[in-house]
C-alpha cells in the first residue's frame, strides 16, 4: 500500500515569506510570486492572487481591496493567507486537479515566533489541504540552502534578511544556539524611502515604486566602487498635488536606510556578544553568512564587514537560499526530522 499512498502524496515545501512566497516541488521553485492577496470588499471573493494582485496594489477602487497576509514574517490576516496557500498550490500544476492528493508540507518559519503564530501557520496549511505540517526556522533552512553541513560540531552565523524580519543564528550540532529576530528588513527599508521622498523632496510616492527606488539605487554604503546609475522617480508633488519627475542617487538612499541597518548592525553585535567562546573562535575562521532578499542591498556585506571585523560572504542566488533550504529538509525528511516539529 505504500506505493500507493506516495502516488497520491504531493510533497511541497513553502518559503511562507512577508515579501514573496516560494513553493518547491520536486525539487524545482514551481512558484515564487508575491504574498499578496487581492479580493471583492463584498463578496470576500479571491480576485487575484500573487503577481496579478501586485499589480493592483495602491491602484485598486473602493470594490477591490489588496491585502498581504504576513506582517513582520507572521500571519495578520488567517483568512488570506489561507486563500493564498491555497491559490498558490493550485498553481503548482494547473489543470490537473481531477483528484485532491494527500499534501505534506514543510513550511519554515521565523525563528522568534510565539506558539499561537505557529498554531496560526499550522492551521492556515491544514485548511488549504495539508495532511502533514512540519515547520522548520528560517536561518536553519537558509543555512542547509548555503550548503552549510548543519549537523557537525562547528559554529557558523546566518543572518538572514527577510520583508518583515531579519534573523540571526549561531548555528551547530543541528540546533540553533542562539538567536535574535528583529522586526526591521526589506519593509522596513521601503517605508524609510518614502518618508524620505517625503521629507527631502517633498513628492509622495507609494509602496511600490519605494521597492523599485530600493531595487534600482539601494545601497548600504554612500561611497560604492560600482556605483548604480541615478534613478527617476515619479510621484505626486505635495506642495502642488500635480505628478512631477525627481532624479535620485544611491548616496542618497543609504542615508535614508542607515538608521534602519544600523539596528541590524546591532543586533548582529548583541547575537555576536551572546555566543559561547568555543562558537566564537570558529565563527572567527568562517565569517558570517547572509541570505534573504536584503542581502542583495549593495555594500551592505562590505557594511557589516567593517563593523564586526569578520569575513562576510554573500549566498548565491540569496532571494531562494531560505527555499532551497527548506525542500533539501523536504527531501531528506527522516535526517531532518529532529529540526522539525509536527
């Protein structure tokens, strides 16, 4: 029979992120989109879900409302994100719906939730059809994604950048051994350069084109080697209410994120300062690891490099190392099965 029961078993791994949700399906990101949701104020019904939904973030009228479902890397709003779980399996392999398989899912989770937030994401996935929920933390699963050996006696520091948390371990022996989460990262950064459009320009501009600013001219450092070229921004004038054009510089943007990064810096700091001596002397030999989208802020590793004096290496492809972690746990469920709890 237990052929049988794994022709029907659909096994799936999910990045539940604040920013982007990623699902890994045998062994392939079969989706990564946003995790927005975007439903009739009505009806409650689901219009769109993911890139369709982006798209109608702060251009929707009064009978559509978008909302994300995750603030601060847990879920806000129970009843979006399950629609959205839900929404984003049924994308895996669309078409193809004639039987419901049993799903097992391995969903990882910020390494300072509350068990009523892990309730929350446990019971979110069993309505959107899981039969088995194990949930794995984040910088556990951003450490196997590196290719980190996660269960031998060396001490190694993620950090791991999200939309709504940054997350910093001292991982060894397969368990973290300590850890801080804070409550400042990719968001965060966002909300910092509207208000300085705001307040150094005097132009509003909305959430999404704050992201492209931080895409396009985001920087850590005022004084980059490569510097990317200046940026045209659009918004409203708050001073005439009219749509007008400003050009903005990288330099420009990093003083607007210096005090948001700087309390990342200390928190790496304080994580830094609550290591045991042993984890310490290897941490010293291996630097420090950073993945999630924040990595990719320009200098920021050079940043963190200056500050604590270690060696800090950049994951490839650092937007999915979190995923990719997540579905090698997936795989080889019964070596990972102590990381994770059902």
């Amino acid at each position: 029979m237990g052929w049988f029961n794994s022709f029907f078993t659909q096994e799936i791994a999910i990045d539940l992120g604040t920013a982007n949700t990623l699902i890994i399906h045998n062994d392939k990101v079969v989706v990564d989109e946003p995790s927005i949701v975007a439903k009739d104020r009505t009806s409650g019904k689901v219009i769109a879900i993911g890139r369709q939904a982006q798209q109608m973030h702060g251009k929707t009228h009064e009978n559509i409302k978008t909302v994300r479902p995750l603030k601060d890397g847990v879920i806000a709003d129970f009843q979006a994100a399950e629609d959205m779980i839900k929404g984003m399996i049924r994308m895996i392999n669309p078409g193809r719906q004639l039987f419901t398989p049993n799903i097992r899912m391995v969903i990882c989770i910020p390494s300072g939730i509350t068990e009523v937030e892990k309730r929350a994401v446990k019971d979110s996935a069993e309505h959107a059809g899981a039969k088995e929920v194990y949930l794995i933390h984040e910088p556990m699963a951003a450490a196997i994604g590196i290719g980190i050996d996660v269960e031998e006696p060396m001490g190694n520091m993620i950090i791991d950048i999200g939309g709504g948390t940054s997350e910093i371990a001292v991982i060894a022996l397969g368990g973290i051994v300590c850890d801080k989460n804070i409550r400042v990262a990719g968001d965060e950064f966002t909300d910092d350069i509207e208000e300085y459009m705001r307040r150094q320009h005097n132009i509003l501009v909305g959430e999404r084109t704050a992201e492209q600013i931080k895409i396009e001219v985001g920087s850590a450092l005022v004084e980059l080697d490569e510097p990317p070229p200046d940026y045209a921004v659009r918004g409203r004038d708050l001073m005439t209410g009219i749509p007008k054009e400003i050009t903005v510089t990288y330099s420009e943007i990093a003083q607007a994120l210096d005090k948001s990064i700087s309390k990342i810096e200390e928190a790496i700091l304080s994580a830094l300062e609550s290591t045991p001596p042993e984890l310490s002397a290897d941490i010293y030999r291996t630097g420090i690891y950073l993945a999630g989208g924040g990595a990719l802020l320009r200098g920021l590793d050079k940043r963190i490099s200056i500050k604590t004096k270690l060696p800090v290496h950049v994951s490839e492809d650092p937007l999915r190392a979190v995923a990719r972690g997540t579905g090698i746990a997936l795989r080889n469920i019964d070596r990972f099965q102590f990381l994770m709890r059902e």
